[in-house]
C-alpha cells in the first residue's frame, strides 16, 4: 500500500524474512477463487485454533539497528500527536503486541492521510490515521493490528504480487491476514465479529471519500464478510463442508 497525504509517502515493504508458499493444492489463476484458496490455507491445520500455524510461521523481528534505520527514514510531515482519547486506543493493542511477540518491537504512529488507514510499515511501525482512529472502537482496532501483524509472514509473497500485478494472489494474501486476526481474537477469547465490523466501516468510509485506490487487493466487501465468518467456523470445527460453497 501507499500512503501519500501532507507530504507523507510511505510505500508498505521490507526486506523478505520468510517465505511462504500459496495454499496448499492450488495454483495462481486456478479455477478456485482467492476466498477459497485462502480457506484452504486455514483448513491445512486448525491445531490450537490455528494458532500454532500462525506461531510457526511468524518471522524474526527486525534487529534493533535495522527498527532504527526504518524509524529515522519515516517524514515527520504529517505526522500528528494523539489526543488522550487515541492513546486509549492505541493502549488497546498491548494484547495484540504480546500475543504476536512484538511487545516493544513495533512502534505506533498516528498520521494524516485524508483517509481511514491502518497499515504496517517496514515490519516495525504500524501507522494509525487519524481518521481510522475515529472511526473504529478499541477492539475493532485490535483486530486490524492483528491483520496487519499477519503481513509479516508473507512480506515477500506480497511485494512480488504487488511488482507482477497479480491481484488475485493479493486478495489472497490479505484474506489469509483476515484469518491471522481471527486467529488472534479466538486467542484472546473472542469472535470474529469486531474484525466485520473493523473492515466494514473502514471500507465503506473510504468509499465514501472516494478513497480506493487500493480496492484491487481485495475481495469484495460482501466475500470478505463470509469469509471471515467461514474462516472462525473452520478454526471452531464447524467447516468440514464449508469449500463446497467454492467448487466451480
């Protein structure tokens, strides 16, 4: 993603840790669509609802030299200071931050971009627009730190989609990262509904600003929603028959 507003550019890269492959059994511009191949990915191992995949597939962090470099190179223009209300929020995330293993290795910035946005930047900041931090409650912000978080693990995949244009592979990707935040709600004890709800507003608010210059990374908003639901009944127990929904 790009972000770009009051002299902010920022594109979301790094350099790859790790690299993980597409859903097992499918293949780029098969006949099954990103939703389903990404459901397969979570059907593969549902052990501890899924977490342990997650686990496994987490990336070292970035060394304390390289954070460093990554935050001396953000602008500072555009930059804001949050308000005691968006520190509330924000404080929110420690759970998230902890059960990812990044307590103390991911700084957050709050930032004006004319926008809702939360993304993750160079593995080591995660920026909050000002806008988004409006917009969604504490646990709704939760859930899309968690989605972000997944990012991590498919840092390469996603950059080299991104290079060839291969959109169906990034609405995969970012629907596996869907399924990371389930993941992480069902960790901490809760449903999938605060992510719906998350990335129902954050769409419909950008689309109303016209702001969708990003769209082609995702499935629609409709697809998104059951997916995310079909992805906690899979992680739940209750998908054996859930890729029927999918066969062409």
């Amino acid at each position: 993603m790009r972000v770009q507003r009051a002299g902010i550019t920022i594109l979301l890269a790094g350099l790859a840790m790790t690299a993980v492959p597409a859903a097992a059994g499918t293949r780029e511009g098969g006949r099954q669509d990103p939703a389903a191949r990404a459901l397969t990915f979570f059907r593969a191992d549902t052990a501890d609802g899924g977490f342990d995949m997650v686990r496994r597939l987490r990336p070292a962090p970035l060394s304390p030299e390289a954070r460093a470099m990554v935050v001396a190179a953000l602008p500072r223009e555009g930059e804001l200071r949050p308000t005691p209300a968006e520190e509330a929020k924000i404080a929110m995330l420690a759970p998230v931050f902890d059960l990812h293993e990044r307590k103390g290795l991911v700084l957050v910035k709050v930032i004006e971009v004319g926008h809702a946005f939360v993304g993750l930047h160079a593995k080591s900041v995660l920026l909050l627009s000002r806008d988004a931090l409006s917009l969604l409650t504490g646990d709704e912000l939760q859930a899309l730190a968690a989605h972000e978080l997944g990012h991590e693990s498919f840092w390469d995949e996603y950059g080299d989609a991104r290079a060839r244009g291969a959109d169906a592979r990034l609405q995969e990707l970012e629907l596996i990262c869907d399924g990371v935040a389930v993941v992480t709600l069902r960790r901490l004890g809760r449903g999938p509904e605060n992510l719906i709800d998350a990335v129902t507003k954050m769409t419909r608010y950008n689309e109303s600003l016209r702001a969708a210059a990003t769209a082609d990374r995702y499935v629609s908003l409709k697809q998104r929603r059951q997916y995310i639901r079909d992805v906690a009944a899979v992680l739940e127990g209750r998908g054996q028959a859930m890729l029927s929904r999918f066969e062409p």
